[in-house]
C-alpha cells in the first residue's frame, strides 16, 4: 500500500512552510515573511515512530480573495485536501481566531478527511492559554506548536499517525524516472507539465515566475513510473533581486542535481540566450542525461527548412553538448506533446546503460590501433583497461601509465568513440583517469 499523504494547509502566513521543513529533515519550501510565498503545493517524504508518509505544503487559503494568483492557491490548496489521507489545519496563536480561520475550518470539513488542529507560534508557556479559542472551530482538541522552535511537534506527529488507515507494510519504494523541465521565466514548463498531466497540477498565468518552488508531480505511463520536477524559471544573478526568488534559483540548481533527465524548456518566438546555455550548462558539468524542447513552435511562420535552421542554430549554441535531441513541440495545442515521454525514456535508458568489459575494451583497442595518444614531455599515455563502474551516468574508469599525459583532444575522441559504438545520445557519460601501479 502507499504511503500516507499528510498536508498541511490553512490561510496565509501562519507557518506552514516552516513546519514543513522541519518535518522534512531539510530546507525543501520557501520561507518568507511575505504572504503567498508557497504558491503551488510541494512534496516531501517523512517518518515518525517508523511509519512514513508523504507531506504536502500548500499556498495559503483566502475564500474571499479574487486576486488571479491567491485563486489558483485555493484550487491547489483543494487538490491537496483531495488526495490527503490526513490534515494538518495551522493557524495562528499569536494573531488569534479570524474570519478566514473559521471559513477554511468549514472547507476542512466538507472534506470529512481526518483534521488535526495546531495552533503554532506558541513559543512560551505562558502563551499557552491563547489555543483555547480555537476550540470554536469545531474541528477538535488543538495542539499547540512552535514550528519555529521545534516545540511540540513530537505530540502533533503522534496525533497524525495515529489517524492514519491501519494497513500493510508499506511497499518498497519503486524506481521513478526523475525529470526536471527548467528554462526561463514564462517559456511554458507549467504548461507541458499540465499538458503531460492531463490535469492542473501546477498553477498557469501569464505572468512571468509564477512558479517559485520546484514542484514534483507522480504519473504512471506506459514508460514507466515518472516524478515530474517543474522548477522556477532562472534569471540572470544581477535580476535576482527579492530574496523569494534567490531562494527559486538554488531550488531549480538542486532539482537539476537530483532529476535523471533534465528537460530545457526554450520559446520559439525568442533567441536562445547565454542563461539558456548557462541552465543546461549546469547540467552537462553534472552529466545529466538531457532533452531540449522548442516550445510555441505553432507560433513560428514555416516554410520546408525553418526547422533545419532552427536545429542548426541550436548545435553551433549547444556544441558543448552535441550528443543531446532537440524536441518541437507545442504545449498550448498539443503539437509532438506525445513524444515528450518518449525521447525521456530513451535518455534515460542511455543514461542507465551499462556496456560489457569485454566488448568495452575492445572498442578502447581498436580506437588507440586507429589513433595513438599524442606525444605529451616526450612520453606517449598508455591504456592498459577499462571497465565501467557506474551509470547515472555510465561513468568508465581508464587505467593508464600516467594520468597527466592525457591531452584534453584525446579524452574527446575516446569519448566520441564511446558514444559512437554504444548510442549514449541524450546522456553524458564521464572519464575518470587513473594510474596503474606495478
């Protein structure tokens, strides 16, 4: 059976992002003094007294607010208390009982989903008789915590587990295929994931950087199990101004070091930039398997070479990368949405590959037969063997007489030789160096 799915919700600005990252173990939700800094709910995992579910932070709920971004949080906020097996309402122990406490209290309970109550910011213990409001909710005996402090969340956690369905052992966690979609602001990430979806998982607008967080999304499909990561759009360093969004940057660096394909979203309509180059730069230096998709691809005038053109732009801007494919597609109408998956799991099976020593070295012989290594302080390198160690990425040991002989032009053409005999396109590989004694 799967884990629990615990989420914690309740207006804005009362503490959940902290609580969060507590119960995480790690700094995964923005925290801010600003109200609305979690806009899209995140995911992480959790244990407690050995049982472990799933957490979920949300946006704050305001009934009442119209505004466009604060509407999408609700409706997130509603999918979240959907899919949850237990709730987490928090409010306020500082401000006290409000209006929207008490209507977010009424949503919780058309729910008829397991509620526990806490009430957070009680940091001392004479603030302990500021919980006694709360009873007028309706929702049961509150617990009182500091998300702040780590103050009694021990008894909050005991309170959530001991709602949950008694069931089986839970199952061992499978594989997922981890896919990070990163790119600028506004180029439409949230858009494919959606369309991937078949849902809105991740709130759309028109506005650019609506997604602060990296945000993952579970879907079953006929390539297997996959976690969708869509990840706040990057900015140059020197346009990074509120903290909210510095905290966005090193979110989407921490997704591309984490997924196993990282996806570069491009628009069409703009010319590829050096940020483009930089974001998926950083994921060739951590020899991440990748894909990049031309996005709005419906909005560009066409005659039979635009798209050859286009690609040819693309290999001179990502030469550093030449083994990656280069995807057209339109979110918006749909247009080679469906072979988005497709060119993932290959990447991904090359990213997974793992060659024979045998077969390997002989490939290594015969490219050293055909090309000998150039003369480096009058001594020539010498391979003795190779053996791959490693995927994710297939990463190849070469035991040799003298690292430092190795020219920077030779471990390219090893590595073209590798690429050419086995098929890694869309994944980078690595080349480790090493001498052999005796």
């Amino acid at each position: 059976m799967s884990k629990p799915i615990v989420s914690i919700v309740g207006r804005p600005n009362v503490g959940k992002s902290t609580l969060f990252n507590k119960l995480a173990g790690r700094r995964v939700s923005i925290v801010e003094d600003t109200p609305g800094v979690t806009r899209d709910r995140i995911y992480a995992e959790s244990e407690w007294v050995g049982k472990k579910f799933t957490i979920i932070d949300t946006g704050g709920i305001e009934p009442e607010n119209n505004d466009i971004i604060l509407t999408q949080m609700r409706r997130q906020a509603q999918i979240a208390i959907e899919m949850s097996d237990v709730i987490v309402f928090m409010v306020d122990g500082k401000q006290g009982l409000t209006d929207t406490d008490n209507e977010v209290a009424v949503m919780l309970r058309r729910s008829k989903k397991p509620i526990v109550l806490v009430v957070n910011k009680i940091d001392k213990n004479v603030e302990e008789n500021n919980i006694y409001e709360f009873y007028n909710l309706g929702i049961g005996d509150p617990v009182s915590i500091s998300s702040s402090q780590g103050l009694g969340i021990g008894d909050m956690l005991d309170e959530v587990v001991e709602r949950f369905k008694t069931s089986e052992e839970d199952e061992e966690e499978e594989e997922y295929i981890k896919v990070a979609f990163v790119g600028k602001p506004n180029v439409g990430k949230s858009s494919l994931t959606n369309r991937i979806l078949g849902e809105e998982r991740v709130i759309v607008s028109d506005i650019p950087g609506t997604t602060r967080d990296a945000i993952d999304s579970f879907l079953e499909t006929e390539f297997g199990k996959l976690i969708l990561i869509d990840t706040a759009g990057l900015r140059r360093k020197s346009r990074i101004k509120e903290e909210i969004e510095r905290y966005s940057a090193v979110r989407t660096m921490a997704a591309i070091e984490r997924c196993d394909v990282c996806t570069l979203i491009l628009d069409a309509t703009e010319p590829i930039s050096e940020q483009d180059e930089r974001i998926i730069g950083y994921a060739h230096e951590n020899n991440k398997a990748i894909l990049v998709i031309v996005n709005k691809w419906d909005l560009i005038e066409k005659d039979d070479k635009t798209m050859d053109n286009f690609k040819k732009n693309l290999e001179i801007k990502f030469s550093f990368m030449a083994y990656a494919p280069f995807l057209f597609i339109s979110a918006k109408t749909g247009q080679r949405v469906h072979k988005v998956l497709s060119e993932i799991k290959k990447c991904y099976d090359n990213y997974n590959k793992r060659i024979a020593t045998g077969v390997l070295n002989d490939v290594i012989s015969n490219a050293v037969l055909m090309k000998e290594p150039p003369v480096v302080a009058f001594k020539r390198l010498k391979i003795f063997y190779v053996t791959q160690t490693d995927v994710k990425p297939p990463t190849f040991i070469f035991f040799v007489n003298n690292p430092e002989l190795l020219h920077f032009s030779y471990r390219r053409y090893l590595e073209n030789k590798l690429r050419q005999s086995f098929d890694f396109e869309g994944t980078g590989i690595k080349l480790i160096f090493k001498e052999r004694k005796n």
